[in-house]
C-alpha cells in the first residue's frame, strides 16, 4: 500500500475521534440502541485498519473519553473499561494489518477485524474481572453483555467495515492496499 | 424546532463563562470524582446544591442544562431495572426465573442513575458555557506535559484540535443523513430489530463517506500550505489565571475533600 502522509493519517484519526462523538447520539435517537449497536467501535476499527496502530490505539483511548466530555456518554464509570477495549481493538486491528498480508484486501481486512473484535472483548473481559468490577462480573455475565446482546452491533460490523474501507479505497480516498493486484 | 444538542456551547458573559477553560476542565474532572465518591445521602445533598450553584451561575437555563438527561430517560430506566431484578439475589422480595427483585437493587438502581445524571448536567452544563475553541486549547496546554517522557503530544493535540472542530460539522450532516433516509423510508422506530438494522446501514455509509471526503480536503489543503507536522509550531499564549479562577479551584477541591470526608 502506498503510504500516506503523517498529516493525512492525523487527519483521518481526527474524523474518526469526531465520528466517536457524533454516531452514538445519531443512534441514541433509535431506543436502546447504543448497546446493541455498538456505533463507537466502528470508527475505532477503522482507524486501526486504515491507519495503523499508533492512530488506532489514540482513537480507542481518546474516542471514549472525548464522548464523554462532549455528551456525558459513556457515563464515567464505564469510561476506563471501555477505553481498554476500545484501545485493544485499535491498537490489535492496526497491529494484524500490519503483519497480515495475504494479497487479498478482503482476506486481510476481515481476518485483521476478527482478531482486534475478539481481542477485544476478552482483554475488556479480564480487565473488568480483574480491575473495573472485581468479583462482579461472571463468565455469563461477560459473554451475555459482550457477545449475545451486542450481536447485532457485530454483525453490523463485520458486514460494514470491510465493505466501507474497500470502498474508500476504490473511492481513493484512501490509497490501495495492493495497487498492481487490482489494478 | 428542533432541540439543542447536548453541549452545544452558549455564548454568554456569566462567571462560569469568564472562568479559565483550562480551570473549567480541571473543575469538570474534580466534579466527576467527588460524584463517583459519593456514598452517603448528604454526599448527593452537597454535590446536588454545588452543579444547581454552576447552573444559577452560568445563567444556562434549567431545560439546557437537563437536556442531556431528558434525552436518556430509556437508558435510565433499563439501568435502574435491571440494578433492581438482578443486583441482590439474597435479599429477593420473590424470586422469578432469573429476576430477583430487591430494595437493594432498586436503592442501587436509584444511585447508580442519579451518579450518570449528576456527571451528564455537569458535563453538559461546562461544555455550554466553554467554546469549543477554549475547549481544544486547554486540552492542548493540559496534555502537553507527555511530550517529556517521548509522546508526541504536540500531534496528539493537533488531531485533537481537529476533532473537536469537526463535531459540529460532522453532527450536522449525520442528522441530515438521517432524516434523508426517514424521508425515503428507513425504519429506526421498528419494533423489529431486522428492520432497525437494515435502517442504520444506509446511514452510517454515507456519515463515513462524507467524513473521509472531508478528511481528505483538509489534509490536501494542509499540505498544499507546507504543513508537516505539529511540532515547532508557535500558538497563542494563555493569560495568567486571575483570582475568580484559583477561588473556583478552589471551591471544588474543597467539595471534593468534603466528599471524601463524608464517606
């Protein structure tokens, strides 16, 4: 892929910051939505596949807590067990672009998504038992809360994402990952 | 019409508007961990007649400053729900299923809605009365420190800057979209969750389109004008704090230690 500029990638993770603001109160509009749909860790994975790492990992961490001061939403109770999961997935979605490359965008794109998603919810997991709700949270607990109620919200994500980064790439919007292969 | 966002900014001449912003978020952090302190009732007596003091003070009127709330009432009322029929299983008035309702529940519930709603008025009612601008520029001043131990913190507040700058913008046109596609059809009210989801997919496409376009015009323009990086740049200086901003640190430190006295 050719490589974008510093100022580019700025640029891009400075959206996706906003986007972590502005989506969840577009989805707050439809009831009960937030928690199904999961509209903050879109631009999240996006930032890591698009821009790597680094970037990803500030939108994880910086994403949640600007929500927070702008929107009061996550409440900051939840806030630091959202911004590890949120920095897993940035920080692992950038990470497995990086060692993924198999000369396919799809492959790569889903196979890097998958992991970050999973990735993810287990270290959010450990880190609520260990740390952010000691003795409070249940195996039960973590996949009801992390897998069953939020299903709609993953599919969503892993039906859009790929899609949504293929497509700026086509748009060029953001350069192709692999330019001779796709002509 | 519709309503305000929440945390729109208000112009106006109030106290709390003069105040400095960078003492505005250092008091926004303190009010957020004196209300997650809390743990007695004259705790919530104390924090309720201090943000109902910054309300009077701001002269932001009381539907403003409750907006925030107002708009979560389904979040509160899953929250306090679920707190009262899953939160004490062992002091169950009965138990039905997998619900065992509780007075200690329902009395979690009742404090775990009034810590979100007390951190959301705060929140909302200092960022209505802080520019965004001010907002950006104290976060700049107060995480510049991390540039000593290696972060590029100058970066990290250059793309901060511009994230907060695109709020506005970006909340804008993903209300547009959205009612776009109310007006051609989409379901967001469904009972049906297939529905909502179809729904929401036409909308967030076109919200990260119009979002990387925007990306792209900028960063082109900011390159056509020699920009490399954040580093090195010169920027406005902040006045020297002046009394009303140490008396209202002050203040808040004060209710701070008077939360953690009380517990």
């Amino acid at each position: 892929m050719k490589e974008m500029s510093v100022v580019k990638l700025s640029i891009i993770t400075a959206v996706c910051l906003a986007l972590c603001v502005v989506l969840p109160q577009a989805f707050h509009a439809i009831p009960g939505a937030g928690s199904i749909y999961l509209p903050m860790h879109i631009p999240v994975l996006l930032c890591g596949l698009i821009c790597g790492w680094k970037f990803g990992l500030l939108c994880g961490i910086a994403g949640p807590a600007l929500s927070t001061l702008f929107t009061g939403m996550p409440p900051v109770p939840v806030l630091p067990a959202m911004m590890v999961e949120l920095a897993v997935y940035g920080l692992v979605s950038g990470l497995m672009m990086q060692i993924i490359r198999t000369k396919k965008v799809y492959v790569d794109l889903y196979a890097s998504l998958l992991i970050a998603m999973m990735s993810g919810r287990i270290v959010a997991g450990i880190v609520r038992a260990l740390i952010f709700s000691r003795g409070n949270i249940s195996m039960a607990t973590w996949a009801t809360s992390y897998f069953v109620t939020s299903l709609p919200g993953i599919i969503i994500q892993i039906v859009l994402i790929p899609s949504i980064v293929y497509a700026l790439m086509k748009a060029r919007l953001i350069p192709m990952r692999y330019p001779h292969a796709e002509g | 019409m519709n309503r305000l966002p929440t945390g729109t900014y208000l112009p106006g001449d109030s106290i709390i508007h003069r105040l400095d912003s960078r003492i505005k978020l250092l008091i926004l952090l303190i009010t957020v961990v004196a209300i997650l302190l809390v743990n007695a009732l004259i705790g919530y007596g104390i924090m309720v007649v201090f943000i109902a003091t910054t309300i009077l003070l701001s002269r932001i009127s009381l539907s403003t400053a409750l907006n925030s709330v107002s708009n979560l009432y389904w979040f509160f009322l899953v929250i306090f729900l679920m707190n009262t029929a899953f939160y004490s299983p062992e002091d169950a008035w009965v138990s039905f299923w997998i619900f065992t309702p509780s007075l200690m529940g329902m009395m979690q519930g009742i404090d775990v809605v009034l810590r979100v709603c007390l951190v959301l008025v705060i929140t909302n009612v200092i960022t209505s009365a802080t520019a965004p601008l001010e907002i950006t520029k104290a976060l700049e001043n107060l995480i510049l420190p991390l540039k000593y131990i290696g972060i590029p913190a100058e970066q990290i507040a250059m793309i901060l800057s511009i994230a907060i700058q695109f709020i506005p913008t970006l909340s804008e046109e993903t209300d547009m979209i959205r009612k776009a596609q109310m007006a051609r059809g989409a379901r967001f009210d469904s009972p049906k969750l297939t529905e909502k989801a179809k729904a929401v997919l036409p909308m967030v496409i076109p919200i990260f389109f119009t979002a990387f376009k925007r990306a792209d015009e900028l960063s082109i323009a900011m390159e056509a004008r020699g920009y490399r990086s954040a580093a090195g740049r010169t920027k406005k200086k902040f006045t020297p704090l002046q009394f009303q901003d140490y008396s209202a640190l002050a203040i808040v430190i004060l209710v701070g230690i008077l939360q953690i006295i009380i517990r």
